[in-house]
C-alpha cells in the first residue's frame, strides 16, 4: 500500500516566486489500486510522483510504501520500490544501447552486478518472449540501439521496463501525451494489460480527461496543491466529461479551464 500524510512542498521559499506546489496532500492506496490523476497546469499532480519518487526531499509529511517509510530515503534507494515511466520518450532507457543490454539493466535494478556474462541464453528467450507481448515487432529486433526506435516502440519498452521487476508502486506520468492519438492508445492499451495482469499498484497522471475515466478503479483531481475530488467505484463508472468538470467547478470554486484538459 502507499499512504502519504500531509505531504507539502515549497519552491522559492520567502521570495517573490515563493510556489506551493503541494499543500497538504493526503493519500492512502491498497495494492492492486490504479488511480487517474488530473488537473489544470500547476495543480501539483507531477510534483506530487516527484515527491513520491523522492526527487527533492519534502518540507513536511511522510511517504510510506508497502510498510516501510522511505520519506528520508534518497531517490536511487527508493527506485527499488518504484516503476516510473515518463512523458519524455528520451527519458527511461539508455539510447545507444541495444534493445536486450537495457531490458538486462532493468532486470538487475537492485541486485549486486559483477564481472559473468551480461545476458544469459534463458533470459534472451525470456526477453523475445516479453517483447512479442507488444505486437511491435521489438522480439526481432533485441540487438538494435534504443535510440533508432520510435517514439511509441521506446515508451513501450520503457514500460515493460518498469514493470519487469513488478514494482510495489508505478508511476506514470503523462506517459502518452508526446505521442501520436494512434500510438498512445496503443501504448495506454498496454498499460492498462500489465497494470491489471500484474495487480499492480499504480499512479497516473494525464491530461485527457475520457482517459482518466476510462482506465483505473479511482480518480483523483487536483487542484492548487491539493485534493479536490476523489471519485471511486461506481460513480467512478458512471462518469462523464461533463460530469467531472461540473465536479470540478462545484469543489475548487472555479471553471476549469486549462485548453489541454478542454481539447482532451
């Protein structure tokens, strides 16, 4: 599980930039969990994965996951309970090398790596085997550069990367938002087949409001640093776009009106 108390954070303390990027988040997630996390530019909800993921250390509040708190933790040693997938394709794999050394560096995140064989016959069959579970033709390919792959094809691998170790918690943020509407549906398809096959406790951020309903048992919104709804369940189900932007107005005060959530 993942409970988060109180968590806040301020960029540019006591000065004329001063940015309460989060405001006293409160969060609990059982495992198996899948939350959609929306809301304008600036709402905190990437700063909140920050937060979780350990990038910068929080002004106050604790991040416990699965048990162990790990608010004091630095952000390598924290990436033994975390998967994350970013928005950047570029980001999450190592470009010029090839598609079976990062799945090996992904399968040895954590363990003591000495001086033996870097892949073994077993696990080039286990990493073909992984690969044709994308339908991208990457299980033919295990010895091309990451970097000559498309956008869609490395976030895919990125992805399964993330998963490979089956994390306690993954983090996606705004995974599909710098691809093609074709590639990232296919790339939140699989998401969604990995995240559910795998039980996998999991937080994603987007900007695509019939997304956020669509994928996950529970939505969260987000708004000036805080949590404004929390909609779980059958009403989660029931939801539609205009449903969620009458919430939205109904529990911040104000209209939603961030042109990338409205051309979602």
């Amino acid at each position: 599980m993942l409970e988060l108390t109180n968590i806040r954070k301020t960029f540019n303390a006591n000065t004329i930039n001063e940015k309460i990027a989060l405001n006293g988040v409160s969060l609990h997630l059982e495992d198996g969990d899948f939350v959609t996390m929306i809301g304008g530019n600036g709402a905190g909800k990437s700063t909140l994965l920050n937060a979780i993921a350990g990038v910068w250390p929080i002004d106050e509040g604790s991040v416990v996951i699965d048990g162990e708190d790990v608010t004091k933790l630095s952000e390598h040693k924290r990436a033994n309970f975390l998967g994350r997938v970013f928005q950047d394709p570029m980001f999450g794999t190592a470009a010029t090398m090839q598609i079976i050394e990062n799945l090996a560096i992904a399968k040895r995140r954590g363990e003591f790596r000495g001086l033996k064989a870097s892949v073994t016959k077993a696990e080039k069959e286990e990493y073909r085997e992984l690969l044709a579970t994308l339908g991208l033709g990457l299980e033919n390919r295990l010895t091309a550069k990451v970097g000559l792959l498309s956008g869609g094809q490395r976030q895919a691998l990125t992805l399964l990367m993330a998963t490979l170790k089956k994390p306690k918690l993954l983090l996606l943020d705004e995974h599909t938002a710098a691809l093609d509407p074709r590639t990232a549906h296919k790339v939140l398809t699989l998401s969604d087949q990995i995240i559910r096959e795998n039980n996998l406790m999991t937080m994603m951020v987007t900007h695509n409001m019939k997304d956020a309903i669509a994928y996950g048992n529970r939505l969260i919104m987000m708004h000036e640093g805080k949590i404004i709804l929390d909609i779980k369940g059958e009403e989660k189900k029931n939801l539609t776009v205009r449903d969620l932007m009458d919430q939205f107005a109904k529990a911040s005060g104000d209209e939603l009106n961030s042109d990338k959530i409205l051309l979602s």
